[in-house]
C-alpha cells in the first residue's frame, strides 16, 4: 500500500478509538440532573441576560 493510504488508515483507526472511548466515558462518568433544579429553571421566567 501507498503511504498516503496508510496514513489515512492509520488516522482513521485513531479516530474511531477516541470515538468509543469518549462514548464509553459519557456513560460511565454520567451526572444524573437534579429534580428540583430543573422544577425550579422551568419556574423562573425564561428571559436571561445574556
């Protein structure tokens, strides 16, 4: 093979690693939101400054 084919390989492979290993991350590290917080941001009126 080309070198320019195996360095788009190679780019690729890394890519999809990171790819799983943030996905695996997201749910492993997962922060459940609080019910009150979100009862209180839906009570508070939605015109923010900024």
């Amino acid at each position: 093979m080309s070198t320019v084919v195996m360095a788009i390989l190679a780019v690729t492979v890394i890519g999809v690693i990171c790819a799983v290993m943030l996905a695996v991350a997201s749910k492993v590290m997962a922060v459940k939101t609080d019910e009150k917080a979100a009862e209180l941001r839906e009570a508070l009126p939605g015109a923010n400054c900024g």
